[in-house]
C-alpha cells in the first residue's frame, strides 16, 4: 500500500495502485473523490495508522509547508515498512517564486541533512544545472513580477527543475 501524504487534489493519487491518500485540507479531498481512491483528512504530524503500514510513502512539496517538521518525518518513520521506501520532493533554494505558506526556504544540503537523520539516503536529484542560490538573486524584484519570472521560466524549463526528490529507506 502507498500513502500518498499530503495529496492534495490528487494530481499524483490519481495515477498510484494500491494507494490511499491523507490531506489536511478538506476542500482538496472532496475535489480528489473524483479518483475513486480511499481518502482521509488527517495531519502528517499526526498519522492515523499503525506502525509500518506502508510498503512506500509519497510526500511532494508538503514538508516546507509544516512548522513540526521533525515530528512530521518521525510519523513518516514510523508510518513505514521496515527497508521499504519514502520518496520525498521538495522545493529547491533556486525557485524564483517564493509561496507565501512555506515555513522553510532551505537548501537540498539542509534537507538531506535533516531526512538523513531518519532515512538511510538512497538517492537525491536537482535535476537543472542551476545553483542552489539562485531565487536569491531575484529578492530585490517585487513578487508579483517574480511571479512573473516564474512562469516564463516555467515555458522553457521543466517545473521539476525547481525542486529535488530525496528517496530514502527506513533501516
């Protein structure tokens, strides 16, 4: 079984077998019924399921969002099979749009760092030749015409290159 945490509309639900999806928001879940998927409004800080019920974990862009992100990686710990996966994504320091709701703008070596503490690493990807600190160099621009930025960037470079996957296994 694959959680799909913090699923949102089901944008990646959708596609999953033998997946279930958990969302803090309700409105998102009610739109992601349409996937005929079993779905729960839950807290990742919070897990309602057994220890090691999941044979792989699926997080995207939902860790920077959480303020008790070290008690949401322990329930992802816990929630998990033993030597089995939990694919993470989050946002690279280089995104030229900053979301107003994330909590944390840190780099992929703050991040590997902190999940490394939970889960063996088997891989982290920054798939695009850009450094790290790029959003930096566009804090002077106002947001809106980062937004703006964004999106023409967005024509010519995959979204993906805007973020990393870090997969780690729970040992």
């Amino acid at each position: 079984m694959i959680l799909d945490l913090g699923c949102g509309k089901g944008n990646y639900l959708k596609y999953m077998k033998n997946a279930i999806g958990l969302d803090i928001n309700l409105e998102n879940l009610i739109e992601a019924k349409k996937w005929n998927k079993p779905l729960i409004l839950g807290d990742i800080c919070y897990l309602p399921f057994k220890d090691e019920t999941f044979d792989e974990i699926f997080v995207h862009h939902v860790l920077e969002h959480v303020k008790e992100v070290k008690i949401a990686l322990n329930e992802i710990r816990r929630t998990v099979k033993w030597r089995r996966i939990v694919k993470i994504y989050v946002p690279s320091l280089r995104t030229v749009y900053n979301d107003p709701t994330h909590i944390w703008f840190k780099d992929k070596y703050w991040w590997t760092n902190l999940i490394g503490k939970y889960f063996k690493l088997l891989n982290v990807e920054l798939p695009a030749n850009l450094p790290d600190n790029f959003s930096g160099k566009f804090n002077f621009i106002p947001i809106r015409f980062r937004k703006a930025i964004s999106y023409f960037i967005g024509k010519f470079v995959s979204p993906y290159s805007i973020e990393f996957r870090i997969v780690g296994l729970k040992e």
